[in-house]
C-alpha cells in the first residue's frame, strides 16, 4: 500500500505540475470576456465534444456522419474541377449547435449540411446566409422541397432530399393497407401481433410521429400567414382541433394501439421481430426491416373515419451558407454547381434513401423503389415542419401532452395546459 | 458515477508521508544549505521551464492575433511566476503552493468570473454577437433577385491587384451571350473583339487581368461587396462564377438608428423586447428575429425570483435534490463499505477475483450504462419486469422513477465506495480490533467503534465530495428518465428532475439555448451547492479528532 501510494503520488505530482503548465496556456487560450461558449457554464459536456476542429482546405463542408462520406466523392470533383482542395468533415453530434457557436467564433465551415427546421434558429443567430437560386434552377425542384428551405420569403438553402414517415405493415399479419386508423386497430388486433401499432412515443412523447394522427383530428402546430409563412402567435396546441385529436388518442391509448413502452430505441426492432403489425416510420427504418426480412408493405398513414386525411411532417434536408465562412465564394459556388446535381442527389440517396429534392433524380428513384414513391408522397402531401424559432418550444409539452394522454391524463385538460406551456415559453 | 471525475483524494488523505520526485522534490528537506541538486533533478527543472517557455512562445502570436490581452496578460504572468519560482532554490513554500494557485485561477476562479460576468448579459439563440453584425445580417438578407432578370456567368478582372482591386466585372448574359462589363460607374457592352469568351466565360479582356477562381475567393469581402449600379438595382457576385441582378430592400440609417424598408418606406427603431433590444415595427413586436449581445444587468436574476413556474416547483425538487444526494451516497457507502467489510476477511478464498468482479461497474462507460438500464425499465419489453413477471410501471409513476433512480445510481457508484473503504480499512491495524474483541467487544461492536471512527477520517470528504456531485449529477437523471415523469399540467417539472435538469431544462428547454439565464441559474446553484459542502465539511472536521 505505502509503495504504490508513494508511486501514486509522484505520478500525480509530475500529472500537476504537467497539467499547471496546460492549464495556463489554456487559460490564455480560452475566449477572453464577451465571447463565452457553453463550457463555461452548467450544460453537460456532450455537447461540446462534437465539433472538430476547422480543417485547413480552400472549401470546408460539415455534415453528419452518414451525409459526410456521402459527399466525399461529389467534393472531390468540385475541387478538382476548380482547382482548390475540399474537406469534407462529420460533426457526429449537435450539428446545428456545434456550427452556430464555430461561426460566431469565426472558426465554422463554410458550407452545413442540414434540415431546414434549424433555419430559423440558425438565422436569427446570423449563422447562414440567403441565396438566390435562379429562376431555371429553382424550377428543377420539387416544391415542397423548395418551400421547406424558403424563410421569410427568401430561399436559404439548397435541398437535396425530403422525409417524411409512413406506414409499413408486416403483410404477414395484415396483407391490406387499412384506409382508415379504426380499421387500422381492427385488423392490427386480429392479426395477433403482440403490438397492433409501433408508434413511437416512450415516456416524453414524441410529437413528430404523433403528428400524422393529430393533424387528421383537426390538430396543427402553427397556423399561416397569407405569404404562407409560420404565425408564431397562431398556436395550434390547445385549440378545438388538438383536444379532438387528444380525445382520439386517449381512445386509441385503450385499444392497446398507442404505448408509452414503445420508444425510438424499440419501436423498428419490434417491427423487425413482427411483433408489431404497423408500424410508423421513416426512410431510417427500412434498412433494419429489410434485414429482418420480414414481408413487408409500405402505405401512407390513413387517417381517422369521417375526419381530415392524416399529414405528416416534412421535412427537408439542404446545404447551407456559413454567413463567417473563410472562403464564401466557393461555398456559394459549391451550392449552385455541385451541390443541386443529380450525382449529388444520387450519392446522398444511396447513403440513406430519403427521397430527392430534384426532380429529375426523384422520377429515377420513384420508378425504381416502391417504397421512396411512398415516402415521397407522403413527403409531397405532408406539413412542412414549421422552421420558426419558437418552433423550439412546442417540441417538449406537446410531446409530453401525448405521453400524459396514452398514460391516461384527461385528454382536453392536458393539451389545453400544454398550449398555456408553450405560449409562456414563447412569449 | 459518485466522485469519479473530482480528485480530493489529493487533498484528503491526511498522511502525506512522502512528496515525490518535483522540479522540488530533494528540496523537501528546510534546511538549504544542505542542498545538492541531482542531475536528474535539475533536467526535469529545466525541461518543465522549458517546457513553459515552449508555450509562451507559441501562444503569445496567437492572443496577440485574437488580442485577447487579458489571457495574454495571465499567461504571461503565470509563466513569469513559475519561472522565477522554480529557478531559485528559495521560495520553497511557493513551490508547493504555486501550481495549485494556478490551476485554482485557471480551473475554478476563472470559470465561475466567466459565468458570473455572463449571468449579466442575454446571450443566448438569436443573441449571439454584437448589434453591427445583426444590422449587416438584417440587410444582406434582404437581398433580393430582380424579378425576370439575367443570370450572368461572371469573371472578375483586374488593371490593380487580385487582392484589392479596383475590379471590373465581366458578364456575359447566359440567355443571349452578350457581353458587358460593369464597374462603380455602371454597365457597358463590350465589343466582341475586345475579350475572349470560353464556355460562356469570359477569359480574356484587353487591358485587364482576369481573376483565377481561387483569386476571387481569396479577395472576399472585397468582391462580395463590389455593386454594379443598374437602373433598378445593381449587380452583385454570387460564388466566384456568376453575378445577378438584385436589390437591397432595407437599409440602415445610422443617424437614426433605424432600418428602413425602401419598398415600403415604413422604418424600424429600437425598442426593447423582453430584456433585450430588437428593431420593433409600431406596434412593439419585433421586425426581425435577429438581436445582439446586451448586457441586461439583473434581469436573470429577477426572472428566476419572480417567475411563478420557477417558484411553485422550486421547493418540492430542491428536496428530492437533497434526499437524491444524500441517499445514492449513503446507499454506495453502505453497500460499498458492507462488500469491503466482508471482503476484507482473510478467510474468504479468491477475495482478488471477487474483488475485481465488485469494481466491473465502474470499468463500464457511465453513458452507456444508464441507457442499457433505462432499457431495462421498460414496462413492456424492459428485463427487470419480464424477469419479475410484474408490470411496474417504473418511468410513469412517480415513486417507482425515483427508486429506478436511485438503483441504478446504486449500482454505478458502490465500486468506488468499495474501493475507497477496502483501502481504508487495510490501513485500520488489525492489533485495535483485536484489542477491543480482547476486552470483551463483540465484533460489531468493535467495527462500530473502533473501526468506523477510524475508517470515517479518510473517506468521510469522499462523502461530501461525492454529495456534491451526485447533487449536481445530470447525466444519470437526463439520461435515465429525462426528469420524467410528468404530470399533464405540468410539463416543465418532472417527478425525478433534480435542480440542475430542471434548470437545464428552464433555460435550454423553451425558445432555444439562453446562456445568460443558464450563467444566472448555475452561479445561485454553485452558491447553494457551495453552502451545503462547507456545511458538511465543517460537521466532518469533528471526525479529525478521532485522530
């Protein structure tokens, strides 16, 4: 014991006085007064572990793991086509956090990769820039696509791709797409299954799988502008349409069809091991459901009986201009020349089948694959997700609205405190 | 979990037999005269000076580039300091006090200024950086192309420098192939036989450089801010390759402070929203969403004092906080100090594999052990209710989220508690129990108080330490059951939120990330936090008597 600690102890001493060295540097290093970042306050430290450092290249692309190799190659060309040297980096982690704090700092990339509900945020931070598409460019894409990167009447981005959720069913089970929810539970609970639905919520709700059923109710998020802009002082949650959607819920939550036991961490496996006969999700969940292999249908999600069709969210996912990015120029090119072409579209859908924002390179992948033609349109048909900053605050009560209400919370009192929640966070 | 990333075990172990092989290691002994430095001594002196010096040297241009001048001004300090300190063989209580008042200013003292200044400000989404930045955001955004207007394929060219002009822009319409060139002056046609035109660029012009892509990129701001006054508008580059026609909407008028919108004529002034300024349109609310960094004085602190959500909940998770500290400790003490007991028997065979077996939780990521458990937890697929053949509800009521809380936290920090007492209690001698069952003792009661006194002078810090910890322990509450559950009232407090979830929650959880209010919530909780330790601190100094 006294040898070892004797040991310990002079490690330690030399770690010190090693470290007192650092940490001074550091101290000097570290942004001085006016421009703190989040380490030095309470948040947790996963957030700040994901972004890396900028790399030294003429254009500096972030994305997410998956989008990152993706673009390898389609980077490559555009800087051997222009003579500079493109670096393609993975920010595996809160992406949109990670890039807005590099660019106040002025260490960003100079094109992200991302979806479009992060443009409010990332504009009212000053983080991207508009773009103007030419008029011939603009009409190569789908226009749900372009709606979704359009902000305040201006385009902000360039999409590549649109998601949305629909509805697979095993076909062993339930061979027929149902045409309505009621006949959805009915058949989902004659088929035996242990699980009718796979819809994810789990203890805090998940309101973007939710939203299909909710919206079929007469329920929205926020209501329009005649620019056809987001409202944010029309709020949906609370209104006559979400406490009939609250109540359909309360009664799907008793026929077994909705559970807060099923969570994004089960919900594809569980489908995958056909106990469940439905199951809601997006393009993400048709790699593990193949792997399964288990038959399978895919159909859009129908909506309640003598009610509105069911809408889902789209979203849209696009390339951005950092609004502090070193070379700005070339970022603007990438964005116009390389980014908006069908190998582009072609790579990134190979990455994960989303479909694309072209239409050209949509057509291809419609024709090709049954299921992109239903998740594009449902995309198509869908709601596009609301990019407005106080988007930010409806997420977590409207979530948790759903959760009270599966685990049977009165239906019309916990949405109506959810929209009193969300209006005192939005102020 | 408990501790592992705090190190008062430093500070705590109250023999410091022996202090090791420093820069002053040898010079441990008072008396000076005696003193003959080894080789080995002074290398590692001058390597770590040097080392120092290293770092100067390559910092220095660097805060000097980024005039940060107060980090230059503690670095060069710091360093002054070490170096005088450690180059003579005087100063021997510095020594030893020097690296621990460095890493103190670097590590805690500079932190908690920082979050204090910045408890002061708004910072936060859509308040980032400073109000020229949020005007010229404002404006370039309103940026639009001329409705029906040409899509020029651009070259920049050049009769001064590639770097700062003045540039000419060469356009060639991409429709007709008409080529013309523009500067501050406006637009001409060129003739065709003064240029050269290459896949519908221009490559050539007499008189003229033409810029390389890389060129145009590297010249920035400079070409990006370069306008071609047209009749509706003006002509503006966009990437290295193409221009449009467009025209600015709004315009700032610095005189007045106001922006104004040249389509409309309506104007925007300043005008405060919430704690902090926006351009307003008449009726108060905000014509653009982008705001500037501002310093708000108390106004975070106001907010957590006067907002009702905060106050109505703050008293009911301020104590589970505290019975949540005070029980995952003193169930990993207990079960930690009751498995060293045990173990520390020498009839036990195999007490090395057991004991490695015990401390195997601890080897295992904090992160991915709480998402494994809380997979455990689920109602209908989770293993503890299909092993149990119940269907608790452990993550929708209240009490049992609470009990899951504590089990796994149980679970993640009894290996320490386990290590700590197993060496504790080696140090114990054995001679004292002996005694004690000599004269009669039973050995529990010997343990109780013989040994435990014993054992409580070492670890009892430990215990504050972890408290303080586990009072702050975010990861294991956000991870495991998101604070939840919640009540369909209320979804801003959960049943297992301890303060630092729910105040994360508070100020991350509603219109996006705000810095400021965090800052003003983590200085009171440091404050509380603070109290409590030097609360408990002052109650184990009663211990040291033992000795």
């Amino acid at each position: 014991m006294t040898t070892s600690s004797k040991l310990l102890r002079t490690l330690a001493l030399t770690a010190c006085l090693g470290l007192s060295v650092t940490a001074c540097g550091s101290n000097g290093a570290q942004p001085a007064q006016n421009e703190p970042s989040s380490s030095s306050t309470s948040t947790p430290s996963e957030s700040e572990t994901g972004a890396p450092e900028r790399a030294g290249a003429d254009l500096v692309i972030w994305a997410d793991d998956l989008r990152a190799k993706a673009l390898k190659g389609v980077a490559e060309e555009f800087g051997e086509a222009n003579g500079i040297t493109v670096a393609v980096q993975a920010v595996s982690e809160d992406l949109q956090t990670n890039f807005v704090t590099a660019n106040t700092a002025g260490n960003g990339p100079d094109v992200v990769v991302g979806a479009h509900d992060w443009i409010g945020n990332m504009v009212q931070n000053s983080a991207i820039d508009p773009l103007n598409l030419p008029e011939a460019q603009q009409a190569e894409f789908s226009d749900i696509a372009l709606k979704g990167v359009t902000f305040d009447s201006k385009t902000y981005g360039v999409p590549y791709a649109v998601e949305s959720i629909a509805l697979f069913r095993n076909t062993d089970l339930v061979p027929d797409a149902p045409a309505t929810v009621e006949d959805l539970v009915a058949s989902g609970k004659a088929s035996g299954a242990e699980n009718p639905l796979c819809l994810q919520q789990g203890q805090e709700g998940d309101a973007y799988h939710m939203y299909p059923l909710y919206s079929s109710a007469g329920g929205y998020l926020f209501g329009q502008t005649p620019e056809g802009d987001y409202d944010p002082t029309d709020l949906g949650v609370g209104g006559p349409g979400s406490i009939a959607a609250a109540e359909k819920e309360a009664w799907l939550a008793k026929e077994g069809a909705l559970k807060t036991s099923i969570t994004g961490d089960n919900s594809i496996s569980l489908f995958a091991e056909g106990k469940c006969a439905y199951l809601v999700s997006g393009p993400w969940a048709t790699a593990d459901v193949k792997k399964a292999g288990i038959n399978y249908a895919l159909s859009p999600i129908p909506g309640f009986a003598g009610m509105e069709p069911a809408q889902p969210l789209t979203g849209v996912q696009a390339f951005y201009v950092a609004s502090k990015g070193k070379n700005k120029a070339f970022a603007e090119q990438f964005l116009l020349d390389a980014a908006a072409t069908p190998e582009t579209m072609d790579a990134l859908y190979e990455a994960e089948p989303r479909p694309s924002a072209l239409k050209d390179a949509l057509a291809k992948q419609t024709a090709a694959d049954a299921d992109t033609a239903v998740f594009a349109q449902a995309a198509e048909g869908g709601q596009i997700l609301p990019a407005i900053p106080a988007m930010a605050g409806v997420w977590e009560p409207l979530g948790k609205a759903h959760a009270a209400i599966i685990n049977g919370a009165d239906p019309a009192q916990t949405m109506t405190s959810a929209g009193d929640a969300i209006r005192a966070a939005i102020g | 979990m408990p501790a592992r990333t705090h190190a008062p075990t430093e500070a705590s172990l109250p023999r410091t037999a022996t202090a090791g092989t420093g820069p002053d290691g040898p010079g441990r002994k008072p008396a000076p005269a005696h003193r003959s430095l080894s080789a080995t001594t002074i290398a590692i002196r001058v390597a770590l000076l040097g080392a120092v010096a290293a770092v100067v040297v390559w910092l220095v241009p660097v805060l000097v580039a980024q005039e940060r001048w107060i980090g230059l001004a503690g670095l060069l300090l710091g360093a002054a300091a070490l170096g005088a300190v450690y180059s003579t063989s005087r100063l021997v209580p510095a020594k030893y006090l020097l690296p621990g008042t460095l890493f103190l200013l670097a590590l805690i003292i500079y932190p908690i200024i920082a979050t204090l200044q910045l408890s002061f400000t708004n910072f936060g989404d859509g308040k980032r950086g400073t109000k020229e930045e949020a005007i010229a955001s404002i404006i370039g955004s309103s940026v639009e192309q001329l409705p029906d207007s040409p899509v020029y394929a651009l070259s920049v060219g050049t009769q001064g420098s590639t770097t700062d002009g003045p540039f000419t822009f060469f356009l060639v319409d991409a429709e007709s192939g008409e080529v013309s060139r523009g500067d501050a002056e406006g637009l001409v046609d060129v003739p065709a036989d003064e240029v050269e035109v290459a896949k519908g660029r221009v490559v050539e012009a007499d008189g003229y450089t033409i810029l390389t892509p890389r060129e145009v990129n590297a010249a920035g701001p400079v070409v990006q801010e370069f306008t071609v006054p047209t009749e509706n508008g003006a002509i503006r580059a966009q990437g290295v390759a193409r221009a449009f026609e467009g025209r600015t909407a709004l315009q700032y008028d610095e005189a007045a402070d106001r922006i104004i919108d040249t389509r409309t004529g309506e104007s925007y002034g300043i005008g405060l929203v919430g704690d902090s300024e926006f351009f307003v349109k008449e009726d108060g609310a905000p014509a653009f969403s982008q705001s500037w960094l501002q310093g708000v004085g108390t106004a975070n602190y106001e907010r957590i004092f006067t907002n009702d959500v905060i106050i109505k909940d703050f008293l009911r998770i301020f104590a589970w906080t505290l019975a949540f500290a005070a029980l995952s400790v003193g169930l990993a003490f207990g079960l930690g100090l009751a498995l060293a007991v045990i173990l520390n028997d020498s009839r036990i065979r195999g007490q090395r594999l057991y004991r490695s077996l015990l401390i195997l939780p601890y080897a295992v990521p904090a992160v991915i052990a709480i998402l494994v458990w809380s997979s455990f937890y689920n109602r209908d697929f989770g293993l503890i209710n299909e092993t149990l053949g119940m269907r608790l509800d452990w993550f929708g009521d209240p009490w049992l989220a609470k009990a899951a809380i504590l089990l796994t936290g149980t679970w993640m920090g009894y290996p320490y508690m386990f290590i700590v007492c197993t060496g504790a209690l080696q140090s114990v001698p054995s001679e004292l129990r002996e005694a004690a069952v000599m004269d009669g003792a039973r050995p529990f009661t010997a343990f109780r108080k013989i040994i435990l006194p014993l054992l409580m002078v070492p670890v009892a810090p430990l215990l504050v330490a972890s408290f303080a910890f586990n009072f702050n322990n975010f990861n294991l509450i956000a991870l495991l059951t998101e604070g939840g559950p919640f009540t369909a009232d209320n979804p801003y407090a959960g049943g297992t939120d301890i303060l630092i979830s729910y105040t994360y929650r508070l100020a991350f959880g509603g219109a996006g990330a705000q810095f400021g209010f965090a800052a003003a919530v983590s200085v009171l909780l440091f404050i509380l936090t603070a109290v409590i330790a030097a609360g408990q601190f002052r109650a184990t100094r009663a211990l040291e008597d033992v000795n």
